[in-house]
C-alpha cells in the first residue's frame, strides 16, 4: 500500500489526496513496458480484479462491441514570444476558435495570470485575436474564442510552428507520437483521447479473435479544463451510421457496448433517443453527463483516472455506481495505479 494514498472520505471521492508518486511523469515505452503493459482494474458486479491491459480480450465477452474514438491529437501548443503560450483547443462554428493562453514555466507551462482582449503576433506570420472569455459567464478568463489568421489552414499551421501540449506532471517534452493512440485517423483533439492509448494491434486481433467488434466514433477533445472543476463546454463530434447499427445490433443481440473513454461516452450519449435507439450525427455536443444520468447505450467504460474534483468523475458515477466507483478509486491509491495520460486503466462493467 502507497502510506500517502488515502480516501478521506468512505464517500466523497472529490476529497481523494493524490501522492505525486502516482503521476504517471513518462510514457510506458520510456520505462521499459509495451503500451499494452500498463496495469488494468476491472471493476464489476463481482468486484475488483487486477490485471494487465493486454488480458482486456479476457475480461470481454463473444458479442460485445468496444467503441473507441478516433480523433488524431494536434499539436496544438504554439509559443508566442518569450514565455507566452497558445493553446489551441476546440474549432467553433464561424471559423473561430477556443485557445487558452499559458505562460512556460520550463517546460511545462501554467495558466496565464491576466489574459485580456485584444491581437496577438504568431510565429511565422500568424495572428490570433483574443474576442471575448469563452464561456462568457466563466468564473475565470482561461478560455477566450479568438479569430485568427494563419496564412494556412489550422492543421498545417500546427505542423510546423506547434508542439504536443504537456502539464506539469510530465518529466520532459516527448513527440506527438507519445501522444496519438493506434486509432488516430481524424485530426482534430488538442490533448489526447488518452482512454485508447494502451490498445495495440496485438491487442485488437485478440479482441477479433474472441469475437468482440471495434467500431469509430470522433470527438474533438479540447484542453484539460475538466481537470480544474470545470463543466465540460461543447466540443465536435461524428457517430458514423456503422457504428450506430452495431451499436443497436449489440444491445439487441445481448452484447455490451464498451466505450473507450470519457470522449466516446459523450458521443454515443448525444445520439441516443429515448427509447434507447443509436442514431448516426455529427455535429458539436454540449451534452453534461453526471450522476443522475440514465446512460441510453454504454454498457462499459474503459478509462484512465482522474484527479478529484474533475467532472470526468460524475460521468464515471453515471456507468458505476457511486458505491462501486469510490470502491476502486480506493482500490487504486491503495494498489499503487498511476494516473493521467500516461498511467494505468480502469475497465468499469456494472452489468
């Protein structure tokens, strides 16, 4: 057992104390394991187990379906002049965007004190104009929707003045490639759907071996702001009309729907109809899942861990149960799992 691990609280998992040995600092491959060795609780109706991630195949079942997102991480990170930071984070309608300013702090960066209206010079001839604080009734001015003027087209733009966008808790700059998953296909996330980081293509052909189906969804990510407390604001999805099918095949045929990630669960979500039915869309969400949630289609849920007081919590009590989610967090501190986008995984199967 890690001593500093400990729940205050049988109840309230927002009161968690984090040890800062349990921050994941580097990428598995960069502490000697495969992707597919980081460590995986399943949590259940029998309880706890702790596995492997490349045992997933086994904890699944012929018929179930696993839905991963498919959206490619941006460099979104772009400095601007001395220790000023842009994060690029969600594209809006009208051609505007969402960034957040940072100030570099090594190199890592924090949130940048007093952010204000107004024109800011880009590298390589681009611009950006901080309009107005996004959301406008934020409590904070972290977030402002912007209008820029690149010269180019946002993703090449990127290519060749921006870098993956990296917290604190990392121990060195690594290359966007630590920071796309296996199913990367749709450029688009500023931060990664880091829930389908462990999968492998080893992996995937046991999970077809068993007869469990993958299928794609897309959804954006924008930045961590969840991780401050933050509601989640919307962001850019598609469920193709496969996946819909499968999705209503599944559930029909008694098979689960596993959603890989937090991303794919809002997804999914957004396009069920009240009588359970998927649907195919695209468009942006703005879709807040949380405890008294009733989840129309996700059976399952694939994930990281999350720091207290992060909202990705109330949509993990909307799959587990509040009972049998503090039961693994606890589990977790107690057993030594490392956290964020280079840690450990949760496998959550209520039913």
């Amino acid at each position: 057992m890690t001593p500093a691990a400990t729940l205050r609280s049988t109840d309230l998992l927002d009161e968690f104390v984090l040890p800062l040995e349990l921050k994941a600092t580097r990428p598995p491959e960069s502490r000697g394991i495969r992707r597919d060795q980081v460590r995986l609780m399943v949590t259940d109706a029998d309880g706890i187990r702790h596995r492997v991630f490349h045992e997933l195949a086994t904890e699944l079942r012929p018929g179930d379906l696993v839905v991963m997102n498919n959206s490619a991480t941006l460099p979104a990170s772009v400095v601007v002049d001395g220790d000023l930071v842009v994060h690029f984070s969600t594209m809006l309608p009208g051609g505007l965007h969402v960034v957040e300013l940072r100030t570099l702090a090594g190199a890592n960066s924090l949130p940048h004190e007093h952010p204000r209206a107004g024109i800011l010079r880009l590298p390589g001839g681009g611009m950006i104009e901080l309009l107005t604080p996004y959301p406008e009734d934020a409590p904070s001015h972290r977030l402002w929707v912007a209008r820029a003027d690149l010269g180019r087209p946002l993703i090449e733009y990127l290519e060749t003045w921006g870098r993956p966008i990296r917290y604190q808790h990392t121990d060195g700059p690594y290359p966007l490639d630590a920071y796309q998953t296996i199913f990367a296909r749709v450029p688009g996330s500023a931060e990664m759907p880091s829930a389908g980081r462990p999968f492998t293509d080893r992996l995937l052909t046991a999970l077809a071996a068993t007869g469990t189906t993958v299928a794609p969804v897309t959804l954006h990510t924008g930045v961590s702001s969840l991780e401050a407390g933050e509601l989640p604001y919307p962001e850019w999805f598609e469920v193709p009309e496969p996946t819909a099918a499968l999705v209503n095949h599944t559930r029909a045929n008694g098979g689960r729907v596993v959603a890989v990630g937090t991303t794919v669960v809002r997804a999914l979500e957004t396009t069920v109809d009240s009588r359970g039915i998927s649907h195919p869309g695209r468009s942006w969400t703005d879709l807040v899942i949380g405890p008294h949630h009733e989840l129309g289609v996700v059976d399952g849920l694939i994930t990281g861990w999350h720091e207290p007081e992060s909202t990705h919590l109330d949509l993990l009590e909307a799959v587990a149960g509040r009972s049998l989610l503090a039961d693994s967090y606890r589990s977790a501190l107690e057993h030594g799992y490392l956290w964020h986008e280079f840690g450990d995984s949760h496998l959550i199967l209520p039913v």
